[in-house]
C-alpha cells in the first residue's frame, strides 16, 4: 500500500531510523505485540478498541489491537497483525507496516512490543464481539495538544513511570495504551509532553 500524507511519509522516516531491538528466538512466551495503526490521510487517526467487559483481564479498557505471541507467529510483528485481523477485522494485507517502537513491560510483567502501521483512512473494521465491545479512533493532533485528564503514576521494574490518561469522546485512554502514544509522540513526532501540575495525580501501585 502507498503512503499519501506527507506527515506519515515523515513518520515513516523517523520509524526507520530508530534503534529499537526487537525481540526474537524460538520462545517468545510472555512475549505480546500490539498494532498502532495510524489512517492515512492529512490528520491520521490512530485505531483504538474498548475490550470487552466479559474477558478476564483488562476487560472494559482501551486498547491497541494485539495480544500475546504464539508459537505459529514466528516473529512478533505477525502475532501483531493476526491478533488485529482477530480482534478488528483488519487484513494483514490492509496494513502498512513501518516498524516498531521500543518494547514495554506492562504491570502484569508482560513485555510487550508495539508495531507501527498505516491502514487506508476508510477501512472496514469489525469488532470481534468476543474480544471487543467497540472500535474507535482518536485524531493524533487531538492528543498532541495534550489534554490529559490526570497523570498515572507506577512502578514498573524498579522505575517509576508517570504518564497521562485521556479522554475521548467518552472513551479513557490510559496506563499502557496511553504510555505507547505519549512515547510515539515525543520520540517519533518530537511533541513537548511534559509534567503537568494543573491535573490530579493517581498512584497505580
């Protein structure tokens, strides 16, 4: 698939540059990928999904397509496209894969690596009624201006990370979802998001 917006061209750009070591080897257990997948078009959208309330964990909370890898995978941007054409309906060949971000150990010890795409700005999407209760997507300008709810704060392999939550049309985006958008912002998209006093803070452990 070719790339028309200029921005995501420049994104695409910066992803190659990075120096992010991806994981790999025959086992990958407690290994997960997700897909942020960004629309094609002048002011992208990155796609979001609100997990259902009846899965034993996370159940109810925003979340990128993705999951935990499987032996079949391979290599873990696979796990990332499959659990996304599971979850949401998008194909594989749909996906525009330009690269990974730096991989995060969540708070339940998984380490999980994200996956950067472009998907066509109208795209069908599906929600696996199983997995997930809706789709949505959040413009990326709207979360560069930064207009944070709150500030979490936790602990996470001895580090305490602070990080902001959102919300977007009735939607919270927060903890590990909201940490990957704030770091692909700052470290791809060179926005200034900072400490903020003016919001409450929330401790997460």
């Amino acid at each position: 698939m070719r790339i028309s917006s200029k921005a995501l061209l420049e994104i695409a750009e910066k992803l190659a540059n990075l120096e992010v070591d991806v994981p790999s080897g025959s086992d990958l257990s407690g290994h997960a990928a997700v897909l942020l997948a960004l629309t094609d078009e002048p002011d992208p959208r990155v796609v979001l999904t609100k997990r259902a309330h009846t899965l034993s964990t996370h159940s109810g909370e925003v979340s990128f397509p993705g999951g935990k890898w499987d032996r079949e995978d391979g290599q873990l941007h696979v796990t990332a496209l499959r659990e996304a054409e599971e979850e949401i309906g998008l194909r594989p060949d749909q996906v525009n894969l330009l690269g990974p971000l730096w991989p995060r150990t969540t708070r339940w010890q998984v380490n999980v690596t994200p996956w950067v795409g472009v998907v066509p700005p109208d795209v069908e999407l599906v929600a696996n009624e199983c997995e997930i209760d809706s789709i949505f997507s959040v413009p990326i300008s709207y979360l560069l201006s930064d207009p944070r709810i709150r500030t979490d704060r936790v602990t996470i392999d001895g580090r305490r990370i602070y990080m902001p939550a959102f919300e977007y049309r009735g939607y919270e985006i927060w903890g590990f979802t909201a940490g990957v958008l704030t770091e692909f912002m700052v470290h791809v998209l060179g926005a200034d998001i900072g400490r903020r006093d003016d919001v409450p803070l929330r401790s997460l452990n």
